[in-house]
C-alpha cells in the first residue's frame, strides 16, 4: 500500500497515511517478537509514525513504564529502519526524576529516559500527555522549548487537553514566544463525540492543529463485538461496553452495518475511515496485536465515504 497519499501533521513536516500505529500494547498484551512482526508489517504497508508514551505500560503488574519505549528502541536498532519511521512519545503521566506530570524538571529528565529507551537522538514529535494546572503554561512549555533548542524533540503536542487550557497555552505561546502545540490527541470515536466536536474541533482547525484520536474503535465497541448483554460477557472490557448499548451504540452498529454492505468494508475499518475523513483530523491511532489484525485495519486507508454515508453514521450517533 505504498502508493498511499501522506496527509501533513497540521503545520508540522510530519507526514503519515490515515492511521498512525500505537504502541500501547508493545510489552503488554504482545511480546517483543511479536511487536517486531507487527512494526515490520506496519512499514512494509506504507506506515510512517508509531505512537507511544514514557507510561505504556506500568498499569500492568510488575512494569514500572518504558516497556513500550525499549521495546520499540530494540526494534529500531535491529531493523535499521529509524529513517523510514516517525516517532511519537509523551511525557506527563509517569512520575520519577524531577517530580510529576509537567514540572519543567520532569520533562527535562524524562525526555532522556525516553531518547535512551528508545535509542534515537531526537524524538519527532513530543507530547504533553495531559495538562498540568499545578505548573505555569509558561513554564512547562519554556521547559519544552529547551528540549526543542537542544535538537532532542522536532515538533510539540498536546494529549487530553480541553478547549479552554489548549486556547489559553495558544495564547501564553504568541505571547511569550513560546513553541505551539502542533499536534492535539483527544479521544474521539462514532460513540464518544463530545470532547472533540465543537469548540475542541474548531480551535484545531483555526490554528491548523494536527488532530490524530485515541480509542477509533472505542475499546473494541465498533468492530461488532457487543450488540446484546449477553455479549458483555465475551471479554474482560464488556462490562464498561452496557452504557454504550443501552445509548446510542446500536444504532450505529446498525448504520455501520447498512454502510458495511454497501462498501465491503469491515466495522473497524468503517470506524477508523470516518473518523480519518473528518474535520481537523489527519490519522487516528489504532493498535495491532497481530499481523493479521494489522492488515484489517490499514485496510481503511483506502475506504473513502461518500458524502451520504458520512451523514448516515454521524447522525446515528446523535
């Protein structure tokens, strides 16, 4: 699928196809070969940025974070493909050297533990994995520019941040002189629609704020899984799917399904193709424990909805 037209990152020189792989599960629910097939795959396909963060995984039990990172960092090394990927990791949520969240001295301390997890001199885009009203807009993204000014991160991004903080450190940035955030990743979905459209959706736009959601398929909700309670059995994540059917989930299931038929597109492609065609967006990310998994969902790439079925799924979940 190397034919792909890359969509720009907002005004950054990042350049991806509509989807950016996540690296959450590396280390987690894949081993280390396992990851290595899948990123192997994800490059071979046309696949330009791999997406993680300094916390994957240290919910599990006896991970401290980095797991993600390292294994990543291995497989860039053995590969030699670091020129042909784009990498993304976050800051903010793993607390250690230099305090918590966005203290400038955190950030500071684990843009390095990132770098050497990851074996690369220079990370490409950096996030903000969620604001931090104890530290001073001004002050943490001063402690990014730092980081930018030393060549150890390429661009800037936001993760989980709402309209008012992302317009306030737009501001405090054209103010002061500050870096931008380019880059904003909120969760965003064809059942979780709140956080992003309206004001969110219209800042990015305005200030060409490259938008890339979390959660496309909605924990699993939109591949079909879940149509009846007696489904939420199926899975260790079913019990958290109930609100979502006993609202509007199954009227978009039905949608989707209607959309299904006529394309011959599958529901987590459907999921990830609208999500790709809507405004403000440039890729969502969406993670692969399989090579055949991975294959289903690059397979959006190529789905483009007509104006009337992008009508027809957005307005099932309204």
């Amino acid at each position: 699928m190397t034919d792909i037209a890359l969509r720009t990152l907002g005004a950054t020189d990042l350049a991806t196809p509509p989807m950016i792989l996540g690296g959450n599960v590396f280390g987690w629910t894949i081993d280390r070969a396992q990851s290595f097939r899948v990123l192997d795959a994800f490059v071979d396909m046309g696949g330009t940025m791999i997406d993680t963060a300094d916390v994957y995984s240290a919910w599990v039990d006896g991970h401290r974070g980095g797991e993600s990172e390292t294994i990543l960092g291995e497989w860039l090394r053995s590969s030699g493909k670091r020129d042909r990927v784009l990498i993304a990791t976050k800051v903010g949520m793993l607390p250690g050297e230099g305090g918590e969240k966005l203290a400038p001295a955190r950030i500071a301390a684990a843009a390095d533990a990132s770098l050497a997890r990851l074996g690369i001199d220079r990370i490409d885009l950096y996030y903000a994995h969620q604001d931090d009203s104890d530290v001073a807009q001004a002050d943490y993204l001063a402690a990014f520019g730092r980081l930018i000014d030393a060549g150890k991160i390429g661009w800037l991004g936001a993760s989980n941040f709402g309209a008012m903080r992302l317009k306030s450190a737009i501001d405090v940035a054209t103010a002061q002189g500050l870096p931008h955030f380019h880059a904003l990743q909120p969760e965003y979905n064809l059942v979780s629609r709140k956080r992003y459209e309206g004001e969110l959706q219209n800042l990015c736009v305005e200030h060409n704020i490259g938008v890339s959601p979390y959660y496309g398929l909605a924990s699993g909700f939109l591949t079909g899984k879940y149509r009846s309670t007696a489904d939420l059995a199926k899975s260790v994540r079913g019990g958290g799917m109930a609100d979502l059917l006993a609202g509007k989930g199954a009227a978009v299931l039905a949608a989707m399904d209607a959309v299904a038929a006529e394309t011959g597109a599958t529901l987590p492609q459907l999921a990830l193709a609208w999500l790709a065609q809507q405004e403000g967006v440039t890729a969502p990310i969406a993670s692969a424990t399989s090579v055949e998994q991975l294959e289903e969902l690059v397979g959006s790439w190529r789905v483009t909805l007509s104006v009337d079925q992008l009508e027809r799924l957005t307005n099932a979940g309204v």
